[in-house]
C-alpha cells in the first residue's frame, strides 16, 4: 500500500483533517480480508484449490476464508468454463453479493471463450457479457502465483477508494502484464 | 465366454433376415439391425442364457450425411443416416456385443430400451439432446447437457451455430 501522504488526490476530501488517514487504514483493513466466493467450475478451480493449498497460500493474504455463500463473500473468482446453461446461475450468484463487490476472471475460458471459441456452441464467449469483471488473469490455467497476482491487482483497486464516495468503485478492468 | 461368430449365430437364428449386416472382419465385430426389433433385440440379449448382456455400455448415435460417389470411384457414395449404436456387455460370460441400427435423418424414432437396461435412461436423454433421436416410450425425454431451451440439435453435422443465445453473443467475429 503507498505511504499515506501522496495516496490522496481527491479534491472532495482532500481537505478534511486526518481523512487521508482514515481513508488509507480502512482500505488497508478492507484489502487484507478479501473473503472470495468458491466459484471452481472446470480446471482452474484446481489451481483456485492449489493457491488455497499449503504452497501457495492465499491465507496469508486474508483471502483464506473462501465462503460458500454469495451473502458473506465479496470476490468472486470466477474459475473454469462458463456454459450458457451455467450462465443464468452465475449472473443470480453475482447479484446475490452485497456491494462492494469485485470480480475476478481467472482463466482464458472465462475471459473470451478459451479454447472453446471457435466451435464451442455452448460455452459463454467471457463472462464479462453477464457481469462485470474488475481484472483479468489470462493462462489456462493459470499459476497460483497469478492468480496471487490478480488479488493483488484487486487490493490495489480498493485502495483507491474513498468512505465518502462510496458508490464510485473503480471498474476499469486491468490486464495483469509481467512488462 | 462366447466368440463373436457364436454371438451372431444365435442372434441370427432368432431374428433371421431383421439382422441386416454382421461385419466380423472391422476391428469391433457388429451386426446392423432393422430398428423395428430393437425391444425385442434387448430383452433377448438380456435374458437368453447364452448371451446374458446385463450391462448396457453405451448408447451413441452417429450422423452421415448423404454423398455421392467421388470420380475416381475410390470413395463410395454415402447412405444419408443416423446410427444408433449399442454397446452391450455380459459380466457373466465376460463377452461384448455391439450392434447398430440406421434411422432415417428426417424422422429419427426408435423405441427405447429404457425398461431392459435403466442406464439406457441418460445415454438416449444425451442422444435426443445432441443429436434428435426421439426414443418412443421414454419416461422423460428431455435435453440433458445443453440448456432446456436450446434450439437445434448439435453434434448433427450440418448443424450452424447460432449467433446469439437469449441476446448474448455467441460467435467470435
């Protein structure tokens, strides 16, 4: 997280006393328990699993919890192919998460089809056509530390948040790039 | 544990001319017979103490589409049909059987053999879903893999993928 000085630019709260701090302690508390929902649908539900797992930890991040319930979650790591006869159901799970909520697209099959896209008749083409995806990590699957990556790139997101302007969430999607 | 010829001799006395064609020289020895037979065909398999098939593999279907026979006369033309295949095993004498029947692309009916063998029940739900075979007499013939209200039937091979599906796009352009 960046120190708090230079963290805030925002014209409305630029001004209040101690709000910089504030803003950046409650981020901080909000990106390190980032409760994911366990959405595993095909393969790289695996790597989900082996990021879970003891090697690669995602406890240590405060993602540990993967909760069962789209009530209590508030990421949503959409991992493995999306059918269309799937899709319905993916679209009430998201709209089931109270807000702030985030998306991850983990895996080709859920960013634009995967392997799947040419002549596969049944498979959702991205599952950024049903709900909105915060970031997008490409691989099929990809690596546990990718999938690390793309939480970091979640936790970055809620750091540019502010407890004033709460409706304002940061949607622009970013591309995890190694460059 | 009976050969191949014993297992369609047997058939073939009870059925005489419905057997249309036994291949025993393709890698999987078959007999192709006339769908009108195909209960009959199961509970014979089934109970006939020689035979003993208590287990049903596999029901698959295959599409042709029609085609003429090429210049040169090396590839012959082409029945325009949907194969039903079946694949029967006996854990009692430890032998297999597999037979066909060819069903006509227009209007795909045979019987089902779900009373003989229950797992007949998914395979031929599979089979109507993908490929619009229409098994007469199944309790619940409904699509089972692609979604309830999928129009076209997909494995077929003159089948188009549709563009769109409840107004998400479907296609790459």
């Amino acid at each position: 997280m960046a120190a708090p000085e230079n963290l805030n630019p925002d014209p409305l709260t630029k001004n209040i006393l101690f709000m910089n701090s504030v803003d950046y302690l409650i981020n901080l508390t909000r990106a390190n328990s980032v409760w994911p929902l366990t959405f595993g649908l095909a393969c790289c539900a695996i790597e989900m699993m082996a990021t879970g797992a003891a090697k690669y930890d995602i406890d240590r991040f405060g993602s540990g919890p993967f909760r069962a319930t789209p009530r209590q979650a508030d990421l949503m790591i959409v991992a493995g192919t999306v059918t269309h006869k799937m899709a319905p159901r993916v679209k009430r799970l998201y709209d089931q998460m109270p807000e702030p909520k985030y998306v991850i697209a983990m895996g080709g099959c859920v960013i634009r089809g995967g392997p799947y896209v040419k002549y596969g008749y049944h498979v959702l083409k991205g599952v950024d056509l049903i709900v909105p995806v915060d970031v997008y990590i490409p691989g099929c699957p990809p690596r546990p530390e990718a999938l690390l990556e793309g939480l970091f790139k979640v936790q970055k997101l809620m750091e540019k948040e502010r407890i004033l302007d709460r409706t304002r969430k940061l949607t622009k999607p970013e591309v995890y790039s190694p460059v | 544990m009976a050969t191949h010829e014993e297992i369609f001799k047997t058939l073939k006395e009870k059925f005489g001319d419905r057997i249309v064609e036994e291949r025993l020289d393709a890698i999987d020895p078959f007999i192709v017979f006339h769908p009108s037979i195909v209960q009959d065909l199961a509970f014979f398999c089934r109970d006939e103490e020689k035979l003993r098939f208590d287990l049903l593999s596999l029901v698959s279907t295959v599409d042709y589409l029609p085609q003429a026979a090429s210049a040169d006369g090396k590839t012959p033309a082409v029945a325009g049909r949907i194969e039903v295949v079946y694949i029967l095993d006996s854990t009692v004498h430890k032998h297999r059987l597999i037979a066909k029947a060819c069903l006509d692309r227009e209007r795909p009916h045979l019987k089902t053999v779900e009373n003989v063998w229950r797992a007949a029940d998914w395979h031929e739900r599979e089979a109507f879903d993908l490929m619009g075979v229409v098994f007469e007499g199944h309790h619940n013939l409904v699509r089972i893999l692609c979604a309830e209200d999928w129009e076209g039937h997909p494995l077929r091979k003159d089948y188009v993928i549709p563009d769109t599906y409840h107004g998400i796009k479907n296609v790459i352009y």
